[in-house]
C-alpha cells in the first residue's frame, strides 16, 4: 500500500527557551544557580535568545531537545537522515519485523506529476505499484524458502526497495536541527527529506518560537549558500517560511 509522510513532535525539554537563556545567563554571570533562575523568570527569554543567535552562542542551543516520531517515510530517506550525527535514532528493524501480508511504500510524487502531464489515467502509477507488489512477491518468497522468522527476513529484504516504509523515532538538540533546518529545508534537498525537514521545523516553532524564528535554509535570514547552484527562489522560500509560521 501507498503511505505518506507523518511527523509528531512526541516530547521536548520542559520549557525549552528557558532551559537554554539559564544555560546562557550562566556563563555571562557570577550569581548562583537561584538568583539565576529568577533572573530567567524575570527576563525577556524571546530577545535574549534571540540575541544569543545573533552572537553564534549555539553551545547553549544544545540544552533544549526534541523527539520526533516519523513514519512513511522511505528507506531512502532513512539513508539521508541517519548521516547527522548529532542525533539519535531508533529505526524499525527489518530484521525482527515481517513485512507479513502488506508492504507499504512510498511514490515519488513526479510519477502521479507525470501521469498529469500525460493524462496517462494513473497508468505510470498504476505501474509502479505493480512493480512494488512484485518485490514484495519476491520478498515473500525468500522469506518462506529462508528459515521463516528473523533469519528469513534478513536475508528476504535483499530484494525490498529504496521505496520500502520505515518508521522511527529521532532525537536532535536545538543547535543541530537549525543545521539540519538549513541543509535540509533548502530546495535543494531532495524532494522526501525537505517535507519532513519543513514539517519538523514547523512543529519545533511551535514549542519554541524564539529558538527557530530564523530556522530554515540561509536564504531565510541573508544569502542563499548555494552559490551557483541556487535554485533562484529565495522569495518563494520565505514565503513558504512565513505561512509556517504563521500556522498555514
Ligand atoms: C543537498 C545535499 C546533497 C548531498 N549529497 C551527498 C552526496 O552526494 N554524497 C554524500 O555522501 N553525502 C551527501 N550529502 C550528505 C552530507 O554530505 C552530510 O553528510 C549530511 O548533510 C550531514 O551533514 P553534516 O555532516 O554537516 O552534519 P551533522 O552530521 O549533522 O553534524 C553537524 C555538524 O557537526 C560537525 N561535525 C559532526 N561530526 C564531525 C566530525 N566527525 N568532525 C568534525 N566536525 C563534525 C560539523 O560541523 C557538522 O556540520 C548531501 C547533503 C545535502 C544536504
């Protein structure tokens, strides 16, 4: 079966705008961890975050984390998200987990874009999923010829493609999702991993505003990075930032 992406926010460090302007405030201030607090209590959070971005006092940006939940998504994906590092991730085994009667995947969009152009009638679809039912056939096959249980399927997955679901759980601080933010949010990312990356970020600037107001790709805050390779659509990129922020 066809899925598509779904990406929830599970949990975050209580407060999280707090935890990083105490951690801040430290390091600027000889009074103790009380007259801190209420130091924080009393301040603007909003600004002073806001000036610790503007200074690249990232260090304390790493006291505030975020769990995300991310399902049908694409092995493919999976290959491109577990190359940050400073992150944690828990993966749904294909070893310990059958397939069992149905293998979801996932379409690149471009085919059904093609089908439209073509006015195919779905027919390039309708291809694509007949090839994805064969894989699994195979799947299915290796699995009952191989020792049925986690050793068929090990083996059994060889033949799974890129497109094949996987599910996982995924952990990052504050500092490296405004990287990942910014290589990721940027067109050009591929297609799978920038909708995932611009729905993380709209659910991180929900739980804290201040942390990513400027969070996205460099073209959101100053100049493309791209250089020769800009995809030229820094205004349609910003104007996509300030719906999503605004909660369109
Ligand atoms: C558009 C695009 C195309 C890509 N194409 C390819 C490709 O063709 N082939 C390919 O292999 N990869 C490709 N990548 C992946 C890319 O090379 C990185 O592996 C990936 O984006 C992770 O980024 P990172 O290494 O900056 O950050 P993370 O791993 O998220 O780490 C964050 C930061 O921590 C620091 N850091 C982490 N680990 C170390 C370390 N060991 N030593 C020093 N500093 C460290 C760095 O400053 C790094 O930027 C592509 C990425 C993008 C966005």
């Amino acid at each position: 079966m066809r899925v598509t992406p779904t990406v929830e926010l599970l949990k975050h460090t209580e407060d999280p705008e707090r935890a990083i302007a105490l951690a801040a405030k430290l390091c600027y201030s000889k009074s103790d961890l009380d007259d801190l607090r209420s130091d924080v209590d009393a301040s603007d959070v909003g600004r002073f975050i806001s000036m610790l971005y503007s200074l690249g006092h990232l260090s304390a940006f790493e006291h505030a984390s975020f769990t995300f939940g991310i399902e049908g998504v694409s092995r493919a994906l999976l290959a491109q998200i577990t190359r940050h590092r400073i992150a944690s991730f828990s993966v749904q085994s294909q070893r310990y987990v059958d397939i069992g009667a149905e293998f979801n995947y996932i379409m690149p969009p471009a085919i059904a874009e093609l089908d439209e152009e073509q006015k195919s009638g779905g027919a390039l679809q309708k291809e694509y999923d007949r090839q994805m039912k064969q894989m699994h056939e195979w799947y299915r096959e290796w699995q009952s010829r191989l020792n049925p249980g986690e050793k068929g399927n090990e083996d059994a997955r060889f033949v799974l493609p890129n497109a094949a679901e996987t599910k996982m759980i995924v952990t990052m601080n504050a500092r490296e999702l405004l990287h990942f933010f910014e290589l990721r949010c940027c067109n050009r990312a591929q297609w799978e991993i920038r909708e995932v990356a611009w729905r993380m970020l709209e659910l991180a600037s929900r739980a804290a505003p201040a942390v990513f107001a400027k969070a996205g790709p460099s073209c959101i805050s100053g100049v493309c990075s791209e250089g020769k390779m800009s995809c030229g659509k820094a205004a349609e990129v910003k104007a996509r930032r300030n719906a999503s922020q605004n909660g369109k």
